[in-house]
C-alpha cells in the first residue's frame, strides 16, 4: 500500500501566495497567458455519479497558459485506472516517466463537480492530462475560495503525514480526482461562489490558477482537500 510524502515547504509557500495570486483569477470568462495578473476560464459545477465517471465538456476550464479550450478531457473509466498511480505502461506513458516530469498547465482542463449522494458541502476537482505523455503532480491541488470575485483568505488544508512516490502519475487521457470539503463542521462562515484550483503548487506558478464558478454557492469554514485519487469513489473517501 504506498503512502505519501507531504511537502511542507510547497504547502506553507502556497498558504502565503494562493489568495494575492488567484484573486485575479476571479473576474474574468476567458483563459488568458502566463502572467502576473492573469485571466482565467471559468466553470460552473454539476451533477455527475460516483465511482469512475468523469464530467462532461460543460464547465471545462483550462489553465491560463494554454491561452484556449482545447477540449472537453472526458477521460474513459479505464484511463481513470491507469492514472491510479500503479505501474501502467512504460515509455514516456508511465509511471517513471511521470515522477520526472511535471504536468503542464497547457496540457490540462480543470473542472469542479457536486457529486451524487456526497454532501452538500463537498465538491471534487478533477484534472485532466490531455497530452499524449504522463506527467506528475503534487499529491493534492492548492484549493481557495473566492465570493463575488475577492479572494476570501481561506484555504484548504491538506492531509498530514504523507510520504511515498514523488508524484501522481496521470497517464495521457486520464483524470486525477481531488475531493474538497467547504465545511466539514458545517459552522458558520462566509459564502464563497467560486473555488480558485493550482493543480500542481509544486511545479507551476500561481499565474496557472483557474477559478471554477460553483453553482450552488456555499459556506467555507476550516476547508479541506484530499489527495488524488483514480476515480471520484476513491477521493470522496481521501478527503
């Protein structure tokens, strides 16, 4: 059973930086270039089931960098599974492959979704690696919250303790999926209408945030983030 490495220094770097640098994601509907004030796509959650489902194109955001919509990302359940972080094929299709070379933004569409039977206050990210070679990723995206375009400060924490491989694989076609809890405690807090995702704080610059409109706006208070995981199922139960 592998088990994962937290980086400290790439957490408490994002803690510092994610509200200034994605505030900017937050007013504008179209993708923009890799600047210091960037534009970014932005995408409204739906419905879709548990287990190995990925949403459809509709709420597609890409990165910033890659300057337009390449596509919708659907990735297959069995993509899903060669992006489980196992073996998969070798080449630049692997696994070894991905540990040493970091997923692009360009190369990514990023979504937001309000899963079927999950509670109210959760939502999962999924990413999608549509170029035709494995990447890396850190182990979970930086995730804030926005309301009416400013940033509102909070964070998702992530879980502690981790060690392991030095990345998660996600092989060409397949979708890495992050699950995000607004209020576990269900307390009392501001009422956030986006959710401002990095996908990889490790290795991108906060200028590769996107802001992903949710549909059905809710509290945030003491938020926090999963791991990645193969398929919807599996990241409800990491976060």
């Amino acid at each position: 059973m592998r088990t994962h490495r937290l980086r400290t220094t790439a957490l408490a770097t994002a803690t510092a930086g994610l509200a200034l640098a994605l505030t900017a994601c937050g007013g504008s509907d179209s993708a923009g270039g890799p600047t210091a004030n960037p534009a970014a796509t932005k995408s409204e959650d739906k419905q879709v089931s548990t287990g190995t489902v990925t949403p459809s194109g509709e709420g597609a955001s890409v990165a910033p960098s890659a300057g337009k919509v390449t596509g919708t990302g659907t990735a297959t359940a069995a993509a899903a599974k060669v992006g489980s972080g196992g073996k998969g094929t070798g080449g630049t299709a692997g696994d070894s492959y991905a540990y040493t070379h970091p997923c692009s933004a360009r190369n990514l569409t990023v979504k937001v979704t309000s899963p079927t039977g999950a509670p109210a206050t959760v939502r999962v990210i999924t990413v999608t690696n549509n170029g035709s070679t494995s990447c890396g990723l850190d182990y979970f995206p930086t995730v804030g919250f926005s309301a009416k375009g400013g940033a509102l400060g909070l964070q998702a924490t992530a879980p502690g303790g981790l060690g392991g491989a030095p990345a998660y694989p996600v092989h060409p076609g397949a979708t890495a999926y992050a699950a995000v809890d607004l209020n576990p405690s269900g307390a009392n807090g501001p009422v956030a209408d986006e959710v401002n995702v990095l996908a990889d704080k490790e290795h991108m610059p906060n200028a590769d945030g996107v802001s992903l409109r949710l549909a059905k706006p809710g509290k945030v208070s003491s938020p926090k983030v999963g791991l990645y995981r193969a398929n919807t199922r599996d990241a409800l139960s990491a976060v």
